[in-house]
C-alpha cells in the first residue's frame, strides 16, 4: 500500500506469528520450525521479552530455544525507550540470525520500541533475510496496522477494535491471535472494514503461519488459521454504523486453515493439507 | 518503516493536505498553489468526492480549480466499491497531472477505496511525481495511518483516538485537521503515544501542509500547523493506562508553525518565516 514498495520482496526473510500458547515441551513444531529457519545448529536468536511484564519470561525462551538445537539463544530485556540506545544489545540483535518477540502486551512493545533503533534495525535484518517471528502480543506486532485491542464475538461492530501503528514488517496482513479460544472473528472483520486491502490472519493458540519471503503463508500447528479475504468486498457501511451497531460487510471470503495447508496472498488462493 | 521503502523518495509527488474550510474566494492561495503544482495551465484535476454526501461537492471544486487556471478539472463521484472498476474514470484518473480528495467522512474513503485499483493507481501516481492533496476526511485519508475519529480536548486520554489505515502515500506523518477550531491536541499526542515513529502534523483550517518529495513541510494558510515530534519521546504510558485515563508522556517537542514557516523531517528542525 505504499508507492516506493515492491509488490513482492524474494529477498525478505520468513515472518512468523503465532497464536500464542505454542507447545514447548513433547512436539514443539513451531518453535522447532524457527530454529531450523534461522539456521538450525548455527542459529543465534535474539529474544525480545519486552510484552511481558514477567522477568522470567526471557530466560524461559533462551532455555526453549537451546535445547531445541540453536547455537546461542540470548534475551534482550527492552523495558524502557533510553534501554534503546544500549550499543552491547544492538551489536547482538544485529548479529542475530532469527528475532524472535514473546506474549504479553503488545502495546509495551510498539510504546517501548516505535521510533527506535531497535525498530529500525529489526526492519532491517528481516528485510536482509533474516527471520522474525513472535507469539501472541508478539505476533500482533508485525505488521504495519496492529490490532491495539478490542471486544469479543463472532459478528463485527462498529468501533469494535483499535489498531495502531506495528512493527511494519508487512502491510499486507493483519494478525490477530488466540483467535478461536477468544472468540475473535468480529474484531478482526471489523479491523479489515475501514480498509479493505489487507488480508487477515485469525492465529488459533498453538498455531502459526509461516510466511515465507513470496507472501506464501503456510500453517503450523494444532489449531487453525482463518484467512478473511476482503480483496472480493463490495460493501462495509463502517462509515455510516454508528459505534456499537452491527456493520454490513458483503463478499468476504474465509478460508479455515488447519496445519499443512498454504494460502497464497499473489492469487489469493487457498490450498489444503 | 518498512523495510523494503526508501527513506526519501526524491521522484515522489508532493503530498498536501489541508486542514478544512480553505478559502474559495478572494484570495484562495493554497488551491492556487495546488493548481501551480499540478502543472498551471496545463494541469489535469481530478477530484474524488467520495467522503462527502453532497451531490455538489464534485462540482464545486471543478468549477473552483476552473476558475484558478486548470486546463481541466473533473470529478470522479466513486459511491461503492463497484464504481472503482470504471475504465473510463480510471482512464480519466490515470491522465490527471493533480489528484485532490473533498472533505466529508474520512472513513467514507478508507471503505470504499481500500485495496481497489483507484487507490492503487493513486499511489502509483504519487509515487511518479504527481501530486496529490486533500482537504479535511481527504487530508486525513493520504497517510498510512488515519485518525478515523477521536475526542476533543487539548490532553491525551488512553483510547482516545481510532486509528485505521488510510492511502499510504506516506508513513512518516500521522495528520489531524480542523485542529485549533476542534481543540485536537489530545487525541493527535494519543494517536502518537502508540508507536512513536511518526511525526504527528494538526492542521488548522485554511491551513495546508506542502510536504515536498524530500519531506519539508511548507506552511501554507491563515492559521498554523502543530507539529508534534515523539523522535526524544522518553516515556508513554499507554499500554498500562486504563481507557479515559490521562497518558504520560514524556519529552514531547512541538513547533507552533504560521504561513511561510518550514519543518524539514530528515533533520527534524523548524524555520519560522
């Protein structure tokens, strides 16, 4: 949606939002999965707990992330804009060969992080190949237009959700997360009426969608992905719905996704498992 | 902020937005100037009045652009996402020298346009030199991040503000309009307070913003621009203030900017006149 950005960015790195609530112990596929993207036993993932407002919560994906085989599994503890400045943290995110962002609140991050070097430089690294991923307020944080928070159900209202600005890694999808467990279909489908260009990605727990550097998304995971596909849209009343009233939105395509299947953004196409 | 967009973009169209009510008569310098920009008498405008819900509006601002020297203005009356599929308006559209959006309602634009060719081919459009301005809901459609709607008032209460995405001409600027006369501090400093990368622009009305293809504002108008700049912001308090509560902010800098005074965002200084 910008004039100065290709359509397509083979030379982007993998974007990976999960769900939340990934397996960490038995079959841990998702996290597995990133490991062996960021370069499996050479692989030096960068960590950035900065949703959380739990101090463990770092050290517990340093201890996921090496015992699933990484070379070197380091947490960067962000927890105000001045940490941003750190020359230490930035050497290492800057040598990291996967980024990888924790649950928790994704307004700490985009308030802690936005207009930073670390922003910058995460942008940067992704769009030189490296893969970045995260979980939950983790995964919102990826794209350009994050869901801030919003109500519950299955049918949109008006005034329902509140975006704000993400990450930015891709302007094409719009993620939301613990998406069956709570119940999210309206607020993302009302995320996508004010503007109707960007697909979106309902993440269940314990899922997640690779995105590969072609806009190819692949599922992973026990749940499912629901991909809301506007692109077909030929109403949404969000202008004239007064705040709390039900929206008209007609033609929306939803593709249920389970583990295996690959939805397509370049023709919009959904292949099963 | 994202990763694959140049920082500057020197073969980009300039990018005007207008904080409402300009003047139309006697001395109409800002649409003078958008005419001057469009090509003189040479210039092609089209005008896109889908925020408003006057049948006239189209032609009040053909008739305006008439009246200052376009060799031709003409209005193009998208009202549902069907329209968009015209050839002869897209024909028309793709000849323009000068796109300008009317007031009305801002998401009026987002929903009808969003992720169609007409928003496409503006971009595009843009992005090879055209340029491309906007008054009121047409101001506040060209950035990547729109203010949808908001409360008044001069402080920043969290929840405040509704963001949603808009043209995407540029990410850079987050803009409000009709600002002094609507008291719109508060709900522009909260808009900022999610993500601060952007430089946030309050126009007030009879008031344009002239951002040049290298990102220097010129003030144009009878009243100011307040540009807030969140680039030293230290703290913000908004992923742990409840809604209707007032946002911490801390190292906000903000330039009151009069006719012929200047900001240049690549280094972030302010010229008065």
């Amino acid at each position: 949606m910008s004039p100065s950005r290709s359509q397509t960015d083979e030379t982007r790195g993998w974007i990976v939002p999960v769900g939340g609530a990934e397996e960490k112990v038995g079959h841990p596929r998702i996290l597995q999965r990133f490991v062996r993207l960021s370069g499996e036993e050479e692989s030096r993932i960068v960590i950035i707990p900065t949703a959380s407002s739990l101090d463990e919560t770092g050290k517990q994906y340093e201890d996921l992330f090496q015992e699933l085989g990484a070379q070197s599994a380091v947490s960067l503890p962000y927890r105000e804009r001045v940490d941003t400045d750190r020359d230490d943290w930035l050497e290492a995110l800057n040598d990291a060969s996967g980024v990888f962002f924790t649950g928790g609140n994704q307004l700490r991050l985009s308030a802690t992080l936005g207009g930073t070097s670390v922003a910058t430089l995460v942008r940067r690294l992704n769009a030189k190949g490296i893969p970045v991923g995260g979980t939950s307020a983790g995964a919102a944080i990826l794209p350009e237009h994050m869901i801030a928070y919003g109500g519950t159900g299955g049918t949109p209202l008006a005034g329902m959700v509140s975006l704000a600005p993400g990450l930015g890694l891709t302007n094409r999808f719009v993620i939301d997360q613990h998406f069956r467990e709570r119940d999210r279909l309206g607020r993302l489908l009302s995320a996508l009426s004010y503007n109707p260009f960007a697909v979106g990605l309902g993440l269940d727990e314990d899922t997640a969608a690779f995105i590969s550097p072609d806009n190819v998304v692949r599922v992973v995971g026990s749940g499912a992905i629901t991909v809301v596909d506007v692109s077909q849209l030929s109403h949404s009343s969000i202008a004239e719905t007064r705040e709390g009233e039900p929206l008209c939105m007609t033609d929306v395509r939803v593709h249920i996704l389970p583990h295996g299947s690959r939805f397509d953004l370049n023709t919009r196409c959904a292949t099963p498992p």
